[in-house]
C-alpha cells in the first residue's frame, strides 16, 4: 500500500537511525537532507533545550514505521497514548524539579514554547493520520470500522494539539509581567502559530480535498453496489426462475408481477408503513394475495389514515374480498379504496361470472363471515353485487367516529 | 372504421415497441418509431400521425420534452402517455404537458385499442390510478382560489370514482344512467380542469416530478 502513498508519511523508520529514528524520519517526510535535520535538532539543543524537546517531543507523536501488518499498526497507535502522557509527566517533572533546584536551563520563556511545539507536533500528525486514513479508506470497505475509530481517537489527539497551543499562548502572555515582555512574548507565540499555520496549512487543504473527493467516490460506489445487489437479489433472481417455469404461462405471469410490484415499490418509495397506514396495508395485502393466487390485482387510493381496530377490521374484509376475487374473478381485480371526512370505503371488483351471495353454502364461511359478519360487528357495512353488468364488486364501508378523529 | 388512423410509438426500448405493436395488431397504421427525444419529434412533425403512443421516461428528456417540442407544429395530433411510471408527479406532468391519457403499459390490447380511438376521437382517456390522483389533488381542502377550474362537479366526481374502481366507460354510462357520449364529456371536462387548474397539489406534483 505503501507504494500508492504520494509522500513518505511522517514515522520514525526503524533502520538507518541514531537514537530514535526521529530525525531521520522527519527527513523523509520533508524531503531534506539527513544531515541537516540533524544539525538544526543539535543546533536548537543549545538554543535552551528546545532541540531536545522537540526531538522528545516528535519522538512521542510520530509512529513507528513498522514493516508489519495492520494489527502490529493498530496496537502501536493504541500504545501512542499512554506514550505521550508517559512522556508529557516526565517533561513536566523535569521542568518543575528544575526549576525548584533554580538551575533555570529551561527558561521561563521556553516552557510556553514547548508546549506550543508539542501542540503543533500533534496536530501534525494528526493531518498525517487523517490522510492515510482516508487513503486505506479508499482501498476497501473493510477498513471503514478501523478508520472510523481512528478518526474519533484522532479527533480527541486533534483538540488535545490545539488546546496546547492556546495553553501555550496563555502561559507566554501570563509569564510576562511588564507589558512590553507580555507583547513580545505575545509577538512571539503569533509568530509561532503564525508559522505552525503557514506550514500546516496547504497540506490540512490538500488532506481536506482528498478527503472530500475520496467520500463523494466512496458514496457514488456504495450507490452503485447496492443498485447491482438490488438487481441481482430481484430482478435477475426473477429472471432465472422465468427461465425455469418457461413453459408454465400462469407461473411466469405470477414470477412478473410480483417482480414488477416489488421494484416499483424500491424505485417509487413506498406509500408508507403497512402495519400503520391503510393504503400501505391494503398495497401490501394486494402484493401478497398476486403472489398466492397468480392475479393481477390493481389498486387506487385516495387519500389515507392511520390503522386502528376498526379500520383494521376494513382491512381484513378487503383481504377476504381480494382473495375471493382473485380465486374467482378470472385474473383481473380493481381495488379502490377512499379516505373520506366520515367514512373510509373501499371497492374490490372483479371481472368473473359473479356470484350470489344468499346462493353461497352457509358452511363456506368465507365471504358470510369474514367479510360481511367482520364489518357488521365493527360498525361497518358490505355490500356485494354483480357491477355494471359484469363482474362482482364488494363494497365495504367503514365510518369514522368524530371522536376518532382526533 | 372507414380511415385507418395512424400511429407513431416513441419509447427507448425496441421490446416494449414491439410488444405494443403486437397489441395494437393490424387495425391502425403504425407510420413511425422513436427511441428519443430528439427522435420523436423529428418523426412526430414529419408523419404528423393521428395519436402518438408516448412514453413517460425517454433518453434526453422526458415526455414534457416532445410535448412541448411538438404540440405546436401538429396540432392535430393527440398524445397518449404510456408509461410503467406510477409515480403521481410524473402522470400529473405529462398530461399537464399536454397529453390527452394515460395508461399503463400493463393494459391489454383491446383496452389499448379502444384507448387509441378514444384518444384519436378527442376524448380523454383515464386509466383508474389517473382517476385516483385526479380526486386525490382535486379532493384536498378548498383552492386558493375557489374557481370552477379548480372544483370538481359532483357528476365529474362521480365519473372519477367509477373510474378510479376499475369501470369503462360503457359501464359507467350504464351505472349512471348516463350516455357514453355524456360521460365522455366529463372526462373531457376533468381533463381540461387537469391540464389548466393551478391547485396547489398539482402545482407541487408538477413542480416535485423528479426524473428516473
């Protein structure tokens, strides 16, 4: 993987080292001689220490550049916290015992500064974190859960960065008594962050853009990738089995339709919740009886309501009706249902021979009971009756008490 | 039929161009096919045919696109939308786009028959999911403005019920003791109010019609 990354990502290498691989990975990572990030770490050694606090400082921050696999990486990166709280008592102990023994080696003027640096140091390797992130990102799906815990530890390392620097401005401005000290130092600090940004500042840019640009593909894939698994799961499902049942009309027909209903369903949105909503409830019914029966069942809806036990009742009756027409209508059911101030009807139809409801045996307990018996104990009515001269409709009718209303 | 009337088809799938030509067999002249936009209203202008069988989606565009293209250099042509769109917005912008019906593709071939020469005789042609969304947009709350355009009559309303369960024509005029002539009228009337009215519903539909 490392061969896609554009530039070495800052990391201490374990070979080709003095101490601690820190100078010579910082070279790498900025592209500069060896030799002379070595001589400005010794150079800013004497310039009251700092060279080596910020070597510590790096030392703490920067990861090992391990050649093994993602585990050894993650229980590194695991391992960076206690690191750096380990490191950041250690320095502050120094520094306290130091200046309780009033050896000032580290002056007043530098503890702010090495904070400041540390601050930096951190969020630098933050921005480098968050880059290789999103680059791992990009290489497979599988590492988005890493990545995504990674980002929220980042996130704390990121603020934690930040908070130092502030600190360290405050410090800078606190330490300073009279007020020309309190603005050089202040002039210092801003020129400190002032150079912290300038440097930081294009590659948080570049790191923001790639980042933004590998998000808007990830999206436009994972889209793509659930569009080919919806139509492998249905569509291409439905087509092998069409093969299959090739000589079976009434199969294939039955295989279409309920395939035809389903995508429409996926592209269309559906109407809403069918164990809430009526129409959902009559649509999903309609589907399941198509599917049961090999009809074609056309339903209409105007208007809807949420399901409650009365209306649940007209729901059931439709069912009754729709799987009596779709055993006896001869393929073709309209159902039409209508939401109304007061009532809530509901029409199945049919194009069969029809049929005469006081001929029908009292032991087929089908269209007496379940419909006409269902709606009659809920407040309801139903009507059966040959319509338009061909055909049989069910007319259900439900009111809707005012109080229910609301 | 003394004059065979002539048909255009404008869809992007030669399958489906080819199944409603089966459906509509020999009693109609089908003069030409479009598989696009640009197409259809090249082929539209040039044979100037009697009714156009037009699909919803098409590569380019949508059906709005040859509607617009069209409808004022052949005016005589009538435009019947057939889709496998049931998404309200789209139904309710192609037949505001001017369109005289709409059906789906799952109609059979007599209904397609008679639905062309419906079309063809300048009525309008209402499959029962048109029905229910004209009562659905027509029936919510008063419009802004309470003119006739935007009111459905009570007759009107009755057709669109009977319509919307599933009835032709010839059985709506029998329920209603009414003559097929008469509710072709009303249908017709429904439609206009369709294509004109700026209720609020259908303004949105228009508006919201997204394009698969």
């Amino acid at each position: 993987m490392s061969t896609t990354i554009p530039a070495p990502r800052a990391a201490r290498p374990v070979t080709g080292r003095w101490v601690a691989g820190v100078a010579a990975g910082l070279a790498r990572h900025l592209r500069l001689p060896l030799w002379l990030v070595r001589v400005a770490f010794v150079a800013l050694a004497f310039a009251g220490g700092i060279g080596i606090v910020l070597y510590a400082a790096f030392w703490a921050v920067l990861p090992l550049d391990a050649p093994g696999d993602e585990a050894d990486v993650a229980a590194a990166r695991s391992s960076d916290t206690a690191r750096l709280l380990a490191l950041a008592a250690v320095v502050v102990g120094i520094g306290l015992l130091l200046t309780a023994l009033g050896v000032e080696i580290v002056s007043g003027a530098v503890i702010p500064l090495i904070v400041a640096v540390f601050g930096a140091a951190l969020i630098w390797r933050q921005t480098d974190d968050e880059q290789r992130d999103t680059w791992s990102r990009a290489a497979g799906r599988a590492a988005r859960h890493t990545a995504g815990t990674a980002a929220s530890a980042g996130r704390w390392r990121l603020a934690t960065g930040i908070g130092l620097v502030v600190l360290a401005l405050v410090a800078l401005v606190a330490s300073r008594t009279s007020p020309a000290e309190a603005l050089q130092g202040l002039a210092l600090a801003l020129l400190l962050v002032g150079g912290v940004a300038l440097v930081g500042f294009p590659w948080l840019y570049r790191a923001w853009r790639d980042a933004s640009e590998q998000r808007r593909a990830l999206i436009r894939s994972e889209e793509r990738a659930e569009i080919a698994a919806h139509v492998h799961d249905s569509v291409l499902q439905t087509l092998t089995l069409i093969q299959r049942f090739a000589s079976d009309p009434a199969e294939v027909t039955r295989l279409a339709r309920t395939e035809e209903r389903q995508l429409r369903s996926w592209l269309y949105a559906p109407t809403g919740d069918p164990d809430r909503t009526l129409a959902a409830a009559l649509e999903r019914d309609a589907a399941t009886i198509e599917a049961d029966y090999g009809a074609s069942i056309d339903v209409v809806t105007v208007g809807d309501a949420a399901l409650d036990a009365r209306l649940g009742a007209l729901v059931a009756a439709a069912r009754e009706a729709m799987v009596n027409a779709a055993k006896h209508g001869g393929g073709s059911v309209s159902l039409y249902a209508e939401f109304l101030a007061d009532s809530a009807e509901v029409f199945v139809r049919d194009r069969g021979g029809g049929f005469d409801l006081d001929a029908v045996p009292d032991d087929r307990l089908g269209i007496r009971e379940s419909i006409v018996g269902r709606m009659e104990r809920n407040g309801g009515t139903a009507t059966v009756r040959s319509a338009g001269g061909q055909g049989t409709e069910v007319h259900l009718r439900m009111p809707r008490r005012v109080q229910e209303a609301t | 039929m003394s004059q065979r009337l002539r048909i255009v088809l404008v869809d992007d799938h030669a399958m489906v161009r080819a199944g409603v030509r089966a459906e509509l067999g020999d009693e109609f002249d089908i003069v030409g096919e479009a598989a696009d936009v640009d197409e259809a209203i090249r082929v539209i202008t040039a044979a100037q045919p009697d009714v156009v069988l037009l699909d919803v989606h098409l590569p380019g565009g949508d059906a709005r696109a040859v509607l617009d293209a069209c409808l004022p250099q052949v005016p005589a042509t009538r435009f019947l939308a057939l889709s496998v769109s049931d998404a309200p917005e789209d139904v309710v912008a192609t037949v505001r786009g001017g369109a005289r019906g709409y059906v789906t593709k799952a109609i059979d071939g007599p209904d397609l028959r008679e639905a062309v020469r419906r079309i063809a005789d300048g009525d309008a042609v209402f499959s029962p999911r048109l029905a229910g969304f004209v009562l659905d947009a027509f029936s919510g709350g008063p419009a802004e403005k309470d003119d006739e355009i935007d009111r459905l009559s009570p007759r009107e309303q009755e057709v669109m019920r009977l319509i919307a369960r599933g009835y032709t024509y010839r059985e709506v005029a029998s329920e209603l003791v009414l003559s097929i002539k008469t509710v072709e009228t009303h249908v017709s009337a429904v439609l206009r109010k369709l294509q004109l009215s700026d209720r609020r519903e259908l303004a949105k539909w228009a508006a919201g019609r997204r394009i698969v």
